[in-house]
C-alpha cells in the first residue's frame, strides 16, 4: 500500500514518463513538471540508480537548472549508500524527486526496502512531487514490470514481475510503449488479477496523476490506458508454456495530450478542443 499521507489531498503528484522525452528547453513535459514542483522554487532531486552511464545524473541536473530550477544529483549505487544520512537528507529538503531510466532492476535490487524507498514514499505522501522516466516510470508502482517479451498478444511467460516502490497500487505501467511493441507484455500483466488497470506509455509522453486520482496524458505520444475491472474471463490460469492467453471484456482507451483519466472511477474525457477563431463556445457548423 502507498504511504499515508497526512490528509486526503496532501499527496504529491506521480508522473510517469514512457521514456525519451527530450533534454531541451522545449520540452513540456519537463517544463510541466519544474512549474508543478514551484519553478524557481523547486528543488529537484535527482535519483540516476537505474542508469549505468555516471553522466545521467550531471545531465538531468543542468536540464532542471535550464528552467530554473535548483537541483541535486543524489548517486546511490549500493544498498549500503542507502542508509547514508547525507543522502537521506537531501530527501527531506527536496519538493521534487526524479528517477531517471536505465535498468529498473538495479532500482528495485538497489533501493528496494531501504531507508531510501521508504523516505521516498514517505516524502510523496507529505506532497513532494515524483517523476519517473523509462525504468523510472515502471518501479513507481506496486508490481513492477521487470521484463518481458514484444508482440502485439498475451502469452504465458510473456511478463516477468519484480516488486515495485508501491506508490500507487492502482496502475501497472510499461513504457516505450508504441515504439516497442509492449501490448501483449502489458496484457499479460493484467491477466494475472483484474484489480489495476495497465497504461501503457509512449515515449515522449506522461501522466500527471493528482492526489484524487486524476490523470492528465501530457506530450506528443499517447497513453493506452487497459481497464480490466469487467473482465469476464482470462485463460492464464491454465494455458501451456508460451501459449497465447484468451481475455474476454477488457475495456480499452488511447489518450492524446490534453486527455483525462481518473483511476478511481475508471472513466475517460477527451482533450478540450481549442476555441474557433471567431467562435464564442468553439463550437461551430461545418
């Protein structure tokens, strides 16, 4: 279960992020996340445990610090660093944290039970704002998925699951969604128990989830969201190695920017359309 938090709306943001989503100043989904953490008044700390490449770190703490915000690259490379106060400081000063993409297993292997985990959590619930990219997106919830197969189909042994940080426990997520072909992997995750619903994020693209619930698809790709909570029957239980599994009544949505999705209620809202030059409601004939 997620952390406590003090009151109903005291929890910060989880936005997960499919992966590319661009280290220049254009970036909106970046610019989003800075203005959500207080703009010149973030203070960003960044997590690189997933990332082998000693640079990650350094370049998502120069990115921040394009739009204004101060930043902290926070190395943990071993369990042991994790109990390090120094680290465990810079947590508790920090109103943004951010996990950058690389191997979510050296995440959950690294992190996973750690004074870090659990003041990660903790400090979420207290209304610091969390954002995740790649492997960053994946370790933010309950069950994680840890690796997996491409293909368009459900198959036994498509998806291997790990622990996650358990921020939420109402999602699964997987990333580079389109681009990599993650549909049957995701489908095979949620065949397992109907109780969360899967999105599948594309890269470039993210999810700003509100403490209610609420989700906004913000970039250029798109979020496939997977509601399983009708779902009248699955074969998983009972299908040969790598045999294609039968789902049967899932309900399906592929969110652009400016989409909506609220987790609790299961229920999608289109993009608001842009007035019509000209138009007092933007509505109009044609």
């Amino acid at each position: 279960m997620p952390a406590t938090p003090v009151s109903k709306n005291t929890r910060g943001y989880l936005i997960p992020i499919g992966g590319a989503e661009g280290r220049r100043k254009s970036s909106l989904i970046i610019k989003r996340y800075v203005a959500l953490c207080g703009g010149e008044n973030a203070r960003i700390l960044v997590i690189p445990t997933a990332s082998m490449r000693t640079e990650t770190g350094p370049e998502y703490v120069d990115l921040f610090e394009q739009f204004g915000a101060k930043a902290v690259n926070m190395p943990v490379e071993s369990r042991d660093d994790c109990t390090r106060k120094e680290l465990l400081d810079k947590l508790e000063n920090a109103n943004g944290i951010f996990i950058t993409g690389g191997n979510q297993l050296r995440l959950s292997t690294i992190l996973g039970g750690t004074p870090v985990a659990r003041a990660i959590r903790r400090r979420n619930a207290e209304g610091v704002h969390l954002a995740g990219t790649s492997a960053g997106a994946a370790i933010m919830s309950e069950h994680m998925i840890a690796s997996g197969r491409s293909g368009p189909s459900p198959r036994e042994s498509g998806v291997e699951l790990a622990p996650g940080l358990g921020l939420t426990n109402r999602v699964i997520i997987d990333q580079h969604f389109s681009q990599r072909g993650r549909m049957g992997r995701l489908l095979s995750a949620l065949s397992f128990n109907p109780f969360v619903c899967g999105l599948g994020i594309d890269e470039n693209t993210a999810g700003f989830i509100a403490a209610d619930g609420h989700m906004e698809v913000v970039g250029r790709g798109t979020i496939t969201v997977i509601d399983p909570g009708d779902l009248g029957y699955s074969s998983m239980s009972h299908v040969r190695k790598a045999e294609a599994v039968t789902l049967i009544n899932l309900k399906l949505h592929i969110l652009s920017n400016g989409a909506k999705f609220d987790i609790e209620t299961r229920t999608a809202t289109p993009p608001t359309l842009p007035a019509k030059p000209g138009s007092k409601n933007g509505s109009g004939n044609g």
